[in-house]
C-alpha cells in the first residue's frame, strides 16, 4: 500500500531535505578544511538574506503586494535586539538564553511596526504600495542614524540631535551613538543558530502557505473582488500577512546585527529592500524554495568572481539576465521540464526492458 504524500507536504519536505544536506555538506566541508575564510565568513548572510528573502516572498508572491520596506523592518528587529543584548548581557550571560530572546525582541518589535504600518498603507496596492514601504523604510534608517541613546543611574536618555544633549552622568554608557551605531554588540550569530532559525522560517512559513488563512490570502490575490464577495476581511488578512513578514524579517536583522562588531543604519538603505526583491524575482515569485537558492547564488556570486574584478559586474548582470529570462519565460521551462521527462521515460524502458531479461 502507497503512502499518498500531497503535492505541498511533498514541496516543503523537498526544500527541507535539501537545506538540511546544505547544512550537513558545509559542516563536514568545514571540518576537513576544505572551506575558504571567504565563505565562512559568508554563511550567516546565507541564513539572513535567505530568510528575509521568503518572508518577503509573503508579501510579493503570496498576498500579491508589491512591498520595499524589508530593510526598514530589518533595520527595526537588529537594532532593537541590539539594544537588548547590550543591556542584558551583563545579568543574563548564557549567550544561549539571551540570544533566542533577543530574536523574538527583534521580531516583535518589527511586527508591531510592521501592522502598525500596515493599518494605514495596506490601503494602497501596486507603485503606490512600493513608493510609501519605500519611504518607510528610508524614514526608520535616518532616524535611527539620527539617533543617541544612553543609560545611567537614572535610566535611559534620547536625543536626536548629539550625545552631548543627552546628559549622561560620569561613566554612563552610551547605547546608540548616532550615525557611528552601536559597539560591542555580543556575536552571538553562528551558522548552526542561522541554520535553526532558517529551518524555524520556512516549517512557519509552508504552514502559513497551507493553513486556511495562507488559501484565504491567496484567493484575495487572485481575484480581491471575488474573495471581499463571500465575506472575507480582506484587511485582516492582509495585516496578518504583512505583520508575519515584518516578523520574520525582523529576526533576520537580528541576525544581522548579532554578527557584527559595529552595526549602522546605514547599511539598511533602499539597496538592500531591492536586493531582497531580486532574490524574490529570479527565485520565481511565491516560490519559497527557489527565493532559498537565488539568495544563496546571488550572495555568493560577487565574492567569487572578486578575483576577475574587471567583468565581475559584467558578468553577474549576465547571470541576472539569463535567471530572469528562465524564471519567467513558460515555453523555457516547459523545453526542460518536457525533455527531463522524456529521459524519465526512456530511462524507465530501459530499466523494464533489464527486469524482463
């Protein structure tokens, strides 16, 4: 008796199996020494781009909303897991405590930004959405930049315009000091914790995809007319959507931030949101998989052609070009998918015509 799989259980196992034999491959890579620093050094943006990648994916591929906030929302969940790593680490010291808990500070506090935003902006569809999740993610980045924070006895202090204004007494701590960001973050991101997380983002996000909710917002991005008609909220599906998105892009900040010695804004600029986006396009839109691989590809691309540095650029825009043309062109993918199963075929001939023998 078979065991009847459906089709999306069957997908999600898929992308399961093969980020799991990802994950054992570089580790064992990784213990013989057969791993350059290059792409050690490169793993944690695998998790980070990856996993903001298919939160995105919510958005674009499964809502149909074209959104370019996802730096903004990441700016939100690094710098206020930031904050919190550096005001606990003091009194909460097992780095594997303090850390989950600095990704769910970073990931609420997106997600309330995120439906807070989501309330009025939802409103708008197609360029209109795009330009204002544009604008919001520019605003968060500069006032962030623009922002000092310290603490004292007293408590914490704010200003937006110096560190001098903020009144600190003697051998207080500065937390955010403008532009130049904040120092002497804990780096607490490992590949291991990436790959956890990474695993965490898609079990939710295939879930989502799968529950009545995921069938319901797909419905109301295929025809919105006929999904508000049988009585659905299209406005709460909608907040559910974009606040799980800023969810999960929030802990990919955190991620982010954990990683590194010195985080600033100014790394969260609209170049990262489009960055996203292209991992969403070429991957195939609402593809959750294929936003897995162009992440990982489109990350590890430029650092490997670094050495032809003339036509790095050149031929990066080349492979866009060509990932594009396939993802999107049918009678491409069509071509391969029909000769791929023609080789099926006659591989199974030939494998009856062996047993009859």
């Amino acid at each position: 008796m078979k065991l009847k799989i459906k089709p999306a259980t069957r997908r999600s196992f898929v992308t399961y199996a093969i980020v799991t034999a990802a994950f054992i491959a570089v580790e064992v890579a990784a213990s013989l020494g057969r791993t350059s620093n290059m792409f050690i050094g490169l793993l944690i943006p695998f998790c980070v781009y990856s996993i903001a990648a298919v939160s995105l994916n919510l958005t674009v591929g499964i809502l149909g909303e074209l959104s370019l906030g996802q730096a903004g929302f990441m700016c939100i969940g690094a710098y206020s897991s930031a904050i919190f790593s550096c005001m606990t680490k003091d009194t909460i010291t097992n780095a594997l405590v303090r850390f989950p808990m600095a990704l769910l500070v970073g990931g609420a506090f997106a997600a309330i930004f995120g439906v807070l935003i989501g309330i009025p902006v939802l409103r708008l569809r197609g360029d209109y959405l795009a330009i204002v999740t544009l604008a919001f993610g520019e605003i968060i980045k500069n006032v962030f930049a623009a922002l000092y924070v310290g603490k004292d006895s007293r408590g914490l202090h704010f200003s937006l315009t110096s560190s001098g204004d903020l009144g600190l007494e003697p051998g207080g701590k500065m937390i955010i000091n403008g532009a130049l960001g904040i120092s002497g973050i804990p780096k607490d991101s490992t590949f291991e914790i990436g790959f956890v997380v990474l695993m965490l983002t898609l079990v939710i996000i295939y879930n989502f995809i799968n529950s009545r909710t995921g069938r319901a917002v797909m419905s109301i991005r295929d025809n919105r007319i006929a999904a508000e008609s049988i009585g659905l909220n299209i406005t709460k599906y909608k907040l559910i959507t974009f606040g799980l998105t800023a969810f999960l892009a929030g802990i990919a900040g955190a991620l982010f931030s954990h990683n590194l010695a010195i985080l600033q804004a100014s790394k969260f600029d609209y170049n990262l949101s489009i960055l996203i986006l292209v991992f969403v396009v070429l991957g195939g839109i609402g593809s959750v998989r294929g936003s897995v691989i162009a992440a990982v590809v489109l990350t590890y691309l430029p650092e490997v052609l670094r050495s032809i540095n003339s036509y790095r650029m050149l031929i990066y825009s080349i492979v866009l070009i060509v990932m594009m043309i396939f993802t999107s062109n049918a009678k491409i993918r069509g071509f391969f998918a029909g000769n791929l199963m023609k080789l099926k075929a006659m591989f199974g001939k030939q494998t009856a015509a062996k047993e009859g023998e």
